[in-house]
C-alpha cells in the first residue's frame, strides 16, 4: 500500500493538460503501480475519487468511488471504477448545482454548475471499453474528476465566489440546506 502525497492548489502541475495513454503504457507495470497507489491515496484521504495529477502524474487517469463516505455522506453508492482516457459528453442542457470540495483544494468547499446526464467513455485498467451514461451527482463526481485531467480545479467553476466556505462553516451554516436541497434531487433522478 502506498499512500502518495497530495499535491494542493498552487502547485503548478494542477494546471497541465494531462496525456493520453495507449493501451501498451496501460499495460505497464509502472502505470499499474500507479493506480494502486491512486486507490491508496483516495482510501487514506476519505476521498470520492481522485485524479493522477493530484498526486504529480500527468496522465489521464483517474479513479472513483463513493461507499460509506464521511467527507459526502449524501452521495449516492459508487463502485470502485478507474478511468483511463476518460471522455465526457453532456447529454442534454440539464444542470445541478452542486457544493463540491477536493482533496487538492484543502478546507474549502464551493458550489459548481453540472451537467445532470452524460455520456462517458473510457479504458478501465485492463484497457476494457466502457460507454456508460452518468446522472445526478455521480455525473458531477465523474465531471470533477475529468476537470482535472484538463488543468482544472472546482474553483474555476464556482460561479458566485460568495458560496465559498471552509468545511466547519459549511456545517455550521450550509449543511443542511444543501443536504435538503441535494437529497430531493438525488430521490428525482437517481444517481
Ligand atoms: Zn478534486
């Protein structure tokens, strides 16, 4: 088990496109490596996913999951998934408004705009393909992740920098208003 350093914001390596990876650089054991140790972190860190620049990997890489998690209680159940080359595409103009925080941005949590229902496509760590549709909140999971696959972080998208909080304001002044409000939708689209 190898927990890696997180890197935080400010780090220069957050904001570089990530590349692609052919199936034979998939393959290696260093790339393999490099997922276990990406599931390590994101066990360590009590995180709903986690991308490889995160950890100053710059490859499309990222792996999910969401059980009984103490940083997003509300989340709906995720398996464990790793994507590879991950391609989201937004099915319809739906939009949910989402209070999101991140393993690379400490002690700050924020609300996004995202896509409710998307298409993605990806490699899983045997090179499968899978084509899958996304919605609710485990499409905003899925969004957050690929963001940082392109440079960016849950910041550039908080549309009214006002919603910006640490997590003890959060729960003390927007927890339960957003758990109401995030609950409802979770119960009329599913995850
Ligand atoms: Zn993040």
């Amino acid at each position: 088990m190898t927990v890696r350093e997180i890197l935080h914001v400010g780090n220069p390596l957050l904001r570089e496109r990530s590349r692609e990876l052919t199936l034979d650089e998939l393959a290696r054991p260093a790339t393999q490596q490099l997922i276990d140790d990406l599931i390590d972190t994101m066990h360590a860190a009590n995180g709903a996913g986690i991308a490889a620049p995160q950890v100053g990997e710059l490859v499309r890489i990222a792996t999910i999951e969401v059980g009984d998690n103490p940083r997003y209680p509300y989340k709906p159940r995720i398996p464990l998934t790793v994507v590879v080359n991950p391609v989201i595409e937004p099915l319809d103009g739906e939009l949910v408004e989402i209070n999101e925080g991140c393993l690379s941005v400490p002690d700050m949590r924020g609300n996004v705009m995202r896509h409710v229902n998307v298409r993605v496509r990806w490699w899983d760590r045997d090179g499968a393909e899978h084509d899958e549709v996304r919605r609710g909140l485990t499409a905003g999971t899925f969004q957050h992740e690929c963001d940082h696959l392109d440079g960016l972080l849950f910041l550039d998208r908080v549309h009214d920098t006002r919603s910006l909080t640490t997590w003890e304001q959060f729960e003390r002044f927007h927890r339960a208003a957003f758990i109401e409000r995030i609950t409802e939708f979770v119960q009329r689209v599913g995850s």
